[in-house]
C-alpha cells in the first residue's frame, strides 16, 4: 500500500520517539497532512505545501516522506487515523484548512508536534495558550474564515442589492465552522435587514437535497460556509447553482475559478506553504512553542464576472474597482 493512501491496518508501539533521535535514523522523518478536503481538488494546495517544505530544506524525493489524508468531509475517520499515526510514530502532523483535525490532533497528542491552520482564534478554541508563546506541541496559522462572515455577507449584499432571503449552507460535521458561521451570520443579517435561513450538508447527495429544499424556499442568494469537504465539491456547488441560477459566495477563491460568483477571504495557497514553512522548521529541531502563531492579513475579493454576466446581474463600477480580481 502506498504511504499516500488511507491506511486501513494499524499497529506498532504507542511510545513517540523524538525528531532527535528519528534524525538519527536512516528512514526519512515521515509527516502526516490532514484536511477535510478530496485528494483531485487539493492539488494545488498539496504542492503549496511541499513548497514550504523545501523552503525549509525538505523534499520528498530525497529526504522527507509525506502521507496525505484526504478526508471528502468524513471527520469520523479521525479518531482512528489519528491513532494509526501516532503508533507508528509521525514526525509531524500539519492540519491546514481543517479545524476538525486540527482540536482532534490536539486531544490524540501532546508529544508530537501538530502544525494547524484553523479559521478562526485558535486560543478561544483551545489549540493554543497564546499568539506569541503557543505552549505545548501546538502552532500553525488563523487565516480568520470566519471572522470576515459579516464582511462577506456585507460584500454579498452590496452585490445584490435586491435579495433579501439568503440562505446559509454549513457542514454539521465541521463543528467549529457550523457554529462560528451561525453565530456570526445571524447578528450581521440582523444589522443589515436581511432573512437568513440555514440548511445542513455533510455528504455529496446532501448538497443536492439542500439545493432542491434552497429552490422551495424560494432563496435569493447564497452563503456557503467556509469548509474543507465544501472546497473540495466546488464543481458540483458551481453546477448545482448556474443550473438553479443561484448567486453565491464562498470564502476561497477557488470556488470562483469553478464558477461561483464571488469569494472573500484569504489565500488558502498560501496557508498550505506557511504550514508547509513551519513543519519543515520542525524537522529541522524548532520547538512548536518557539513558532508564534501566524495570522493573515492579506483578504481577496474575487468576482466572476461571466457568471455574473449568466445571472444577469450587474455589478456596480465601484464594486468592481474593489475587487483584488475579475475572472472573465
């Protein structure tokens, strides 16, 4: 079986032996990724990260090996993949764009270093102590998915004056995101006058029956919560709203690309190749504590316009100057 496949047999010792004593070894350090996504719509982040890694010195073909777990939203494989892991000993396990596998990493581990990459405060959820000194095994990056909801939904309803029923799509399988989600869009629609209604979908035929219950209702436009299964079925998100003619938003880019209509937030690229940064600063003997948690603070405003063009929707000239980039 290849190390890049789910590996469905377990065993080996429960003890953790240390980076020191692995780089005495002559097998090359092995480093676990985990995201909540599907392994043909992540490449472009998988290459982020081994970007970062070489960065650092580290290349898979020479001296690091790197398995990559590919959930397609099924966060119930976790407990026992996080187990596998840790009985056979990982160097390091980075959970960018996963908050799910981020807090389980945590809870399964407090001897192997755990690189995250989590939408929202990471001490409010408990990952770390503090920014600077992030304590223990733990650090990563905040690329706040979450925070910028109420901006988001702003954004959205500069875009489309006229709606006024947007519905809100969350994964009840990705608790911090559900929750974070909910909470933030119900006080920003409060402010901006707008009805929200919130639909669930943790599966790939659930997507399809939240579309079908969104067209009884009768919605206007629609919020796409941030989520690593969600990223990774953005083609059937782009069809499913072109064929309902649904506008849309997602946080990351790359929803766009596939034909959603607009996105804000930052680049999740570039969270992969600074998780990649500091995995490989790990390998190299760094401490988890002595890496300060890294936020972002570079936000994309990214607009379709040819589907905006198919929804006969125009868009305000002074929105589209705002905008970091047009797709054509």
């Amino acid at each position: 079986m290849r190390r890049r496949e789910f590996i469905a047999t377990f065993g080996g010792a429960v003890s953790v032996w240390p980076i020191t004593a692995r780089a005495q070894q002559s097998t090359p350090p092995v480093v676990a990724l985990i995201n909540g996504g599907a392994p043909d719509a992540s490449a472009p982040y998988a290459a982020a990260f081994r970007k970062g890694l070489s960065e650092m010195g580290y290349d898979e073909q020479k001296n690091v090996m790197v398995e990559y777990h590919w959930l397609k939203g099924q966060y119930a494989l976790l407990p026992d993949l996080l187990d596998n892991l840790i009985r056979r000993r990982v160097a390091v396990i980075a959970t960018p764009g996963s908050a799910p596998a981020s807090l389980a990493a945590k809870a399964a581990t407090a001897t192997i270093p755990i690189v995250f990459g989590v939408g929202d405060d990471p001490v409010a959820r408990g990952l770390i102590a503090n920014l600077a000194k992030p304590g223990g095994n733990v650090t990563g990056i905040n690329s706040f998915a979450f925070e910028i909801n109420a901006k988001r939904l702003a954004l959205m309803h500069e875009l489309l004056p006229k709606a006024t029923r947007f519905a809100v799509l969350v994964n009840p399988n990705n608790a911090p995101s559900a929750e974070a989600t909910s909470n933030e869009i119900r006080k920003a629609a409060h402010g901006l006058g707008l009805d929200v209604l919130f639909f669930k979908a943790s599966t790939s035929g659930e997507i399809d029956a939240a579309f079908s219950a969104m067209a009884r209702e009768r919605v206007d436009a629609l919020f796409i919560a941030a989520d690593g299964f969600f990223n990774g079925r953005r083609v059937q998100f782009a069809t499913l709203a072109m064929r309902d003619r649904l506008p849309a938003s997602f946080f990351a880019r790359e929803m766009i690309e596939a034909g959603l209509l607009m996105s804000y937030g930052t680049s999740l690229v570039d969270m992969f190749r600074q998780v990649g940064i500091y995995t490989g600063s790990i390998l190299n003997g760094t401490k988890p504590t002595d890496l300060p948690v890294l936020q972002s603070t570079k936000f994309e405003f990214v607009i379709n316009l040819q589907t905006a063009r198919s929804l006969q929707i125009d868009i305000p000239p002074t929105l589209l100057a705002r905008a970091d980039e047009v797709i054509e």
